[in-house]
C-alpha cells in the first residue's frame, strides 16, 4: 500500500460519507409526499440500506488495517427544500462527492489489489447511481 495514512484518511471520509448517506436518504423518505410516495420513499430507504451496507464494509476495511472508524456523525446540509427534484438535485452532489472518494482510494491503493478491487466495485455502483439520478431527474 501507497501511504497508509493516506489511505485510512481516505477510507475515514468515505465511511462519514456513507453514514450520511444513510442520515440524508432516510430523511428524504420521510418527507416525500404526493401521490408518488411510495415508489419513491421505497427508493430513498434503499439508498440508505444501501449507504448502510457500504458503511459496513468500508468500517471493517478500517479496522483490518489497523484503524479506527470515526464515531462522529456525519454533516447533513439541510435546505428545508423537499421537492423530489431538489432531493434528486442534492442525491446527485452527495453520489458525485461520495464517487470522488472512491476513485481517490482506487488511486491510493499501490499495489494493495483487494483494496483497489474493493474501491473499484464501489466505482462501479456509485456510477451506476449517479446515472440513475441523473435519469430519473430528466424529463425527455
């Protein structure tokens, strides 16, 4: 591995990334109303099931290579703004930021393959949710 420091710094910001993650979208579930609600909160609670399982992953990484993960919680900005195309428009900065964080540790990794590996799939999947987003916030 590159610099370890490097690396449980980067995997410290992914997991506080992943645990409001978690705080964001189950948030968002409870305020979407409308004749939508359903399909879209079920959405929403998978995302923060999914920010959950990702945390989970990312905290044993941590201590298996020796850290500790934070016990903070996590920053949320709230804009009091729960329209479901702002709640896509702020998922879509938090998916970028997340995505970003992870093609950090791909870097980071050295010659570490299960960690470049792990990263990778999460490349993947945070890919996959930017362009379901992205999708989902067009309207043509």
């Amino acid at each position: 591995m590159a610099n370890n420091n490097a690396v449980m710094e980067c995997l410290n910001k992914i997991f506080l990334a992943e645990i409001s993650g978690i705080i964001r979208y189950l948030h968002y579930s409870f305020m979407i109303m409308g004749h939508n609600r359903i399909p879209i909160q079920k959405w929403l609670r998978d995302r923060a099931t999914e920010s959950m399982d990702h945390a989970t992953t990312i905290g044993e990484k941590i201590t298996s290579l020796g850290g500790h993960p934070p016990v903070i919680a996590a920053k949320v900005e709230e804009t009091n703004v729960h329209t479901v195309d702002q709640i896509l428009k702020e998922s879509l900065k938090f998916e970028e930021e997340a995505l970003n964080f992870y093609k950090d540790l791909v870097k980071l990794a050295g010659d570490d393959v299960a960690l470049e590996e792990l990263a990778r799939a999460f490349v993947r999947a945070e890919t996959e949710h930017l362009d379901e987003v992205r999708k989902m916030l067009r309207t043509s």
